[in-house]
C-alpha cells in the first residue's frame, strides 16, 4: 500500500503576505501539497495563486483540485502547467477535470454540455497534452479539438509530464483516470452540476467499493502504481464523534454505523481519525487524503502522525 500523506484545499487570503504564510504553515505542518479549486466563485486565478504559494515554500507541491478542462483550451493549459512545474523542480500536481458546477457555465455563458460531450473533450484535452509535453511535433485531429504540427514549448521538469491527477465519481471519468493519471482522486456524484442529495446518496462506502472496482478493472497491471486520493467534505477533530454521525445519518439516509464509514467524513478524535485512516487504507486503498483549509490546523496533529505511514 502506498503510504499516507495529505494536502489542503484552499481558495484564498486577505492578501499575498498572509497566503504566503499559509503555504509555509502547510509545509512545516507537514502537508505535502496546497490545492486551490478552479471555480468562478470568490477565490483568486489557480495558476497566479499556485505560483506564489510555490514561490514561499522549498518542497510543497502545489496543483489545482482540479482545472476545468472546458475553460480554457489546452496548449495554452499545457504551456502554463509546464512552465510552473519547469521553474518549481516538478512540483506541480496537474488537476484536470471535466468540469460539473453549472454556475460557472451559467454565468460566463460557456455551453454546459451533456456530461459525456464534456468528458469526451476532457479526454481529448489529455491527450493533447500529453503530445505537447513529449517535445515532439503534434498533429491531432478529433472532434473537439484540432492541432496542426503544434509544438509544446517550454518541456515540464517531471518527466514525461506533470504528476497528473483525475477523479470523479463516475465509471468513465474513473476508468479514464485508471488508464492516464497518476493519482486518481475519488467523489461522490456531481451529475446533478451541484452538492445536493445526490452526493449524498452517492456517498455510501458501497458505492466507494465500487468505484474501487472500476479502477482496478480498467487499470489492469498498471493499478499497484497509482495513488488513490480522497477529498474529505467533512474533516473534523472533535471528541463527540458519535453524536455528529447521528447527525450525519439523517443527511446521507444511512444508520449512524455506517455514517462513521462514509470516506468523505473524517470526525473524531486524533486516535479515532488516525484508526480511521488505516482502516479506509485497507479496504478502498486510499493513501492521498485532502482536507479544506478550514480544517488545515486542527487536523495537523494527524498529518505529523500519519504522513509517510
């Protein structure tokens, strides 16, 4: 099994001395990534906020949890995460996803294609990518997009290309993250192009054995090699564990037993949350675990246990 680390989401700060400061808290904490979302919702541009962060730390990787593929066109993603993980000695961790919160595209007035239009093009866009990062001359035609002896310049430091990382939590985003990314990062359902009673009822440890599943069959000998990653909505360090399954099990219709399993929730104390880990570890696999920034310094002490485990 892989051993343990985490990272931190976060999207923002009062101003660039103090987001500089969080990246180094991150660091000495012992996270060993900082993730910003990729949203038109009040957080600042992923790829200026990625580069500060890099810029104030020696070792953090710094990534996107994770780029929309749909908002920007992908030479112009690929020259971009090249040369931020050329300049940071490959720290880039490279988020790309198909895109699933429907505010974005209502308010700039990009199409909200039906989900496999948009999976198709993310597909397309990685392979793209993936031609522009191996320094030679690419020519590819699809249905999306169109490259006539297009040339990726600059070349990333980590070769043969930025750490990727794909997730979702449908069959085909996730068999496409089984057979192209290097972390794959496992969700409930964001069909619905909102958090709603869908990610709930998506969100059952079941339905995370599952997803499982689907990776190992379409990674096939590649699976022992990749890093699998959850995002938790839910990272609590409180001492009242049970009372807040019980509240939780009304939200995902579950009984309060099977709330303390749901991979999404980490809540306990640092020994129950730590026990927590290693079961989840056993069952689903997953090593690389996210908490929001929020949560970044009461769930500390369970990073400096548990990192490298």
């Amino acid at each position: 099994m892989q051993p343990f680390r985490f990272a931190v989401q976060t999207a923002n700060a009062p101003d660039l001395a103090s987001w500089r400061k969080r990246a180094r808290q991150a660091e000495d904490m012992g996270y060993s990534a900082l993730l910003v979302p990729d949203h038109f919702t009040d957080q600042w541009g992923p790829l200026v906020a990625l580069t500060a962060a890099a810029e104030a730390t020696e070792k953090l990787r710094v990534g996107a949890l994770v780029f929309d593929n749909d908002f920007r066109h992908p030479m112009d993603l690929a020259k971009e995460a090249a040369t931020l993980d050329l300049l940071y000695d490959g720290r880039l961790e490279f988020g790309i996803g198909a895109g699933w919160m429907r505010t974005d595209y209502e308010q700039s007035g990009i199409p909200y294609d039906d989900p496999r239009i948009r999976v198709d093009r993310m597909a397309e866009a990685i392979t793209v990518m993936k031609g522009l990062w191996s320094g030679e001359p690419l020519t590819f035609k699809g249905d999306h997009y169109t490259l006539d002896n297009a040339v990726g310049h600059p070349l990333p430091h980590r070769k043969p290309h930025p750490l990727l990382c794909i997730g979702g939590g449908s069959k085909r985003v996730l068999s496409i993250a089984a057979r192209e990314a290097d972390i794959v990062g496992f969700n409930a359902s964001l069909r619905a192009g909102y958090v709603g009673p869908e990610v709930a009822a998506t969100a059952a440890p079941d339905k995370f054995d599952e997803r499982v599943q689907w990776v190992r069959d379409a990674a096939g000998g590649r699976f022992d090699q990749l890093e699998l990653q959850c995002h938790t909505s839910f990272a609590m360090v409180v001492p009242n564990r049970q009372e807040v399954f019980e509240g939780m099990a009304g939200v995902f219709g579950i009984t309060p037993e099977l709330a303390a399993d749901v991979p999404i929730a980490l809540v306990g104390t640092v020994d129950e949350i730590c026990e927590a880990l290693i079961k989840r570890r056993e069952r689903w696999g997953f090593s690389y675990w996210i908490v929001g920034g929020d949560a970044m310094e009461a769930f500390a002490p369970v990073v400096e246990r548990m990192a490298g485990a």
